[in-house]
C-alpha cells in the first residue's frame, strides 16, 4: 500500500534539515492527527524515534516519516507541504477530509462520512 499523505519536493530538505539539527540517529518525523484543538482535531507533526506497529512509513533520500493508522483514516489523500512565505509560512497539511478548519491551520473538522 502507498503512504496515504503525500509529501511536498519542498518539504522534504526542510523535515532532513529538522532531523540533522535533532542528531539522534534513527530519528523520523511522525505526522498524524489526535483530539483537541479548536476544531476538533489537531495536527501531530513531531520528530520521534519510537517505531509503532501498523505505522505507515515512507521514505526518499533518508527522510523518513512514519503515520499511525488511526490518523491515516483522517489524513489519507491530504499533502505535507512547505512555503518559505514571511506571513504563514512552514509547515502545513492540505487535507480534503477537512469539513472547515481553524484560522491557524493546526486543527479541523473532519467531514461526515456516509
């Protein structure tokens, strides 16, 4: 199976340059979502190196990023991107499962399904 959220050219060098700045080999980016938030769900975006059973992994040119399967159903089809921008710029998900999200960008309503 295919990772389920894709990842930006551009995010990739700046999560590779998150990772060498931690130094801990064996380290990953972990993205997910989890409760909480403004909206009722949040992002998990966090540097980690504890491998969980089922994760989903996905990697290119050393990068590696591990989601959990639970957050998969809520992110599935969603991309990781970077902009450079002065105002909102960094990280961000582009998710299509979001029925409305917050004004920052950190957490959403998923949207109903059936």
């Amino acid at each position: 199976m295919s990772f389920p959220v894709v990842i930006s050219d551009t995010a990739v060098p700046q999560i590779r340059r998150l990772l060498e700045r931690k130094g801990k080999p064996g380290s990953f980016l972990r993205i997910g979502v989890k409760g909480g938030g403004c909206s009722g769900l949040e992002y998990l975006f966090a540097l980690d190196e504890v491998e969980l059973e089922g994760d989903f992994v996905w990697e290119l040119d050393g990068v590696v990023i591990r989601l959990d399967p639970k957050s998969a159903k809520f992110l599935d089809g969603a991309a990781l991107v970077y902009t450079g921008n002065l105002m909102g710029g960094g990280f961000a998900f582009e998710n299509p499962n979001a029925e409305r999200s917050c004004g920052c960008g950190t957490s959403f309503t998923p949207r109903k399904t059936g």
